[in-house]
C-alpha cells in the first residue's frame, strides 16, 4: 500500500536522504509549505503558511504522515496541521515548551535540576534593560525563540551588554510575532508559563565542556536513543566546527545524558515524536549539563547516519510518525565514521572565488561520499548572510566519511584545498576574529 508522507520545507538534499530509508519504495514524499517560506525567509506569516499546506495536503489521495527536520516554525506548525488531520504526534504544548528557551529552562529546572545552569528572564524592550545587568558575567544573553545561535551573545562586561540589548532589541521582531500566532493555537494555554514569550530574552550562566547531541525518540511514553554525536567548536571555542557521528563520550556518561533525557521529556509530556538534545559534560568535574531540546530530527545530521548506519534518521521520524517503532539504530553504511563540517570566517569579507561545477566533481571523483552545499557565491559579502550566529560567517555544508576522527579531518582539510574558496581581507566583526577555518 502507497503511503504519502509530507515533509515542511522540503528540498531536493533532503528528499533524497528522506528516500534512503528503508521501505521508501511505498512512500511517496511530497514537499509541504515552500522551502524558501520556511527557511531564512524575511518574514513568517503563520496563518498564510498554515493556509498554504492545507490547501496542498488537500488535493493529496491521503495524508499518512507530516514531518519536518526544520527548527522553528516547522515544529510548531507540526502540531497544529497534524491535529486537524487526525495524526499521531506531540500537543502543541508540549512542542512550546521546547520552543521557547526560557519556558523550557523553567522545565529542565523541575526536572532536572542537577543539569540547569541558573538563568533569568531579560526584556530587551524594558527601559532599563540595558542598565541591570541579569547575572553576574560571564553569561550568555539570547531571544526566547530563535535557532542557530540568532542573537545570541556571550556576555563579559557591561558595555558587552549594553550593545547586545541594543541589537536584540531592534531585530527580536522577526520571531515574536510569529511565535505569539502560534502559542494562541494552543488548546490548553494555562499549561504554558505567563510570561517570558517570543518577545523576551533569557540570560544563562555559562556552561561548557564536551558537546554531544542525543538522537532520540519518544513513542507511547517510552524514550529511546539512538544515536549520540560529538559537536566540535571552530578556532573562537563558540561556532560551530563540525558535528561527528559517533560520538568518543565514555558509555556511562552517555547513559547519565540519556537519563536526563528521559526524566524531562516525561516532565514536559513530550511524546510521539523525534528529538534531540544537545549536552556539555564537564570532564573535570563530571558533571552533565542539559543545553535544549528540539522535538524533530537534526537536518545536520541526515547524511552523518546514512554514512553510518546506512539509512537517514528520516527513517525514526516516519516510523514515529506512523506510530511503529523504529529499527534504528543499525551498522549498514560504508564508513565507522561520518562529520559534517561548516567551514566559516570569524570576520566580514567579499567572496572571491566559489569552486565551480568542475572543481566540485574532480574533488567528489576522490570522495564520492562528499555532500557539498555552499552558503555563498562570488561577490557575496558574508555579513548579508542570514540567520549567522554573532561571532562567524558560515560558508558551507560539507558532509564525509572516514575510518576514523584523524583520516576525517584530514579529508576535511585536502578537500577545502582542492575547492579553493576565496576571500577579500577579513575585517573582524564586534564580536569575532579575523581568520577563516576554511582549511
């Protein structure tokens, strides 16, 4: 029997990792809500996005299945466009209070208390915001509702955040809105914090260590993990570097992380869905920090588990989703290890030169696992990208496998030389440093 599975935002990179599944010969996978409204898109006008995949899932021979591997809006329209349609899946509320950062800490903090940095509810628009100080520094200041590190600024002194309250307040608007829209979806709104929405900030306490991230799944109450990868920093110890698959964490503390997970999850009341959860452990003082959650499937992580196990993870997404357990994770891909590197400028520039058709297959000729999905083009100036974090430009996605963490960044390293990216002079950011991890 053909199945038809809808997924948000779908592209032609995903779409193929989606059909890698087992299984996928009976699915057929339409495309749900345009790419370009979901992702980096200057506005998001929820009732119009909800109106559009309505209309789409109407002319289908059936609806079977929505999913998405997008960060906000894609989970919480999720909820909503599954509801109507009958389908399995996690309340809205349950999906809010994992949106938002500041309801969810308010969770990890009941649950999890052990794993909760301190933190305090900030609202940038408040006439001395700018003149109280949250916590004392170093903390981290960021909106309630975003994703990729958007507005998010480590804050060392009081000058530092003076200026982040600045920007944060001139820029919050492009989540607050939306996320209010969304929240008023909810069937049962007294289950939500009254205060700290989508217009709010919150300050945390500084957490660090070894960064992983749980991937997981909850079905009928029962959580499970099924895979756990390293999250490596670039040459500023905040952006991103590269995420790696399998994780080098000790077992025991993988099944501590795995604990937690359970505990909040259940607190919150999230089920039938994916997740993941991005965890510090604290090797000198052994101790577990718990970072966030997100009720879907890593995008990143896509091709790091078809490299690895053979199968993208858009195979525990539509098995949750059809409510049948997942027979995830297994050992079928041609390489032990898998990363997804972003190679990226810690300063502003113009792009000189992008590898061209050619470039890219005499390199994937030598790699022909190699994924490469570029950010920019000549002539772009990094600092018109959208959706960066504070301190860094990221240039690209790229997606290998190796034998090991030694033969897969020295791949990393022989293939940005062969593309031969390009730069005008790197003039540091407020917040960055001038160089480049391109290579």
């Amino acid at each position: 029997m053909t199945r038809h599975v809808f997924i948000i935002g779908l592209d032609d990179l995903h779409l193929a990792e989606a059909r890698s599944i087992r299984g996928a010969e009976d699915i057929v996978f339409h495309g749900l809500i345009p790419y370009h409204d979901i992702v980096h898109p200057s506005a998001y006008p929820i009732e119009a996005l909800l109106a559009t995949g309505r209309a789409e899932m109407a002319e289908a021979p059936s609806v079977d299945a929505i999913i998405g591997h997008w960060d906000f809006p894609t989970t919480s329209l999720l909820p909503i466009l599954r509801r109507e349609h009958g389908l399995p899946g996690p309340t809205l509320e349950s999906v809010l209070l994992c949106e938002n950062k500041y309801w969810g800490r308010l969770a990890h903090a009941a649950a999890v208390p052990e794993c909760t940095p301190p933190f305090a509810l900030v609202d940038p628009a408040a006439p001395d915001a700018a003149e109280r100080l949250p916590l004392s520094p170093p903390f981290w200041l960021k909106p309630t509702v975003a994703f990729s590190s958007y507005l998010g600024f480590r804050i060392e002194t009081a000058e530092q955040y003076r200026d982040a309250i600045v920007q944060v307040r001139d820029n919050i608007g492009l989540f607050a809105e939306p996320f209010a829209e969304i929240a008023a979806h909810a069937e049962h709104p007294e289950a939500l914090p009254g205060e700290g929405g989508g217009d709010a900030c919150i300050a945390e306490g500084i957490i660090g260590g070894e960064l992983c991230t749980l991937e997981g799944y909850v079905l009928d109450g029962d959580v499970q993990v099924y895979g756990v990868l390293d999250s490596l920093r670039g040459s500023n110890n905040v952006s991103f570097l590269s995420y790696q698959l399998p994780s080098h964490l000790p077992g025991e503390v993988q099944a501590r992380m795995a604990d937690a997970a359970a505990r909040v999850l259940r607190h919150i009341g999230l089920d039938d869905t994916p997740f993941n959860m991005e965890f510090f452990w604290d090797r000198e003082s052994d101790r577990v920090w718990l970072l966030e959650i997100n009720p879907r499937i890593s995008k990143s992580h896509c091709a790091l588990f078809r490299l690895v196990m053979g199968a993208s993870h858009h195979e525990v997404a539509v098995n949750v989703a059809f409510k049948r357990r997942p027979d995830f994770p297994r050992r079928d891909g041609p390489f032990p290890m898998a990363g997804k590197f972003m190679p990226r400028t810690y300063g502003d520039a113009v792009v000189l030169r992008v590898p061209g058709p050619d470039d890219i297959a005499a390199v994937a000729a030598d790699f022909p696992e190699m994924v490469l999905h570029m950010h920019i083009q000549e002539g772009t100036r990094l600092s018109d990208l959208p959706a960066q974090d504070s301190y860094s430009f990221e240039i690209a996605d790229l997606f290998i496998g190796a034998g090991d963490e030694a033969a897969l960044h020295d791949k990393f390293h022989t293939i940005m030389e062969r593309l031969d990216f390009r730069f005008s002079e790197v003039v540091p950011t407020n917040y960055g440093r001038a160089r480049a991890d391109t290579g």
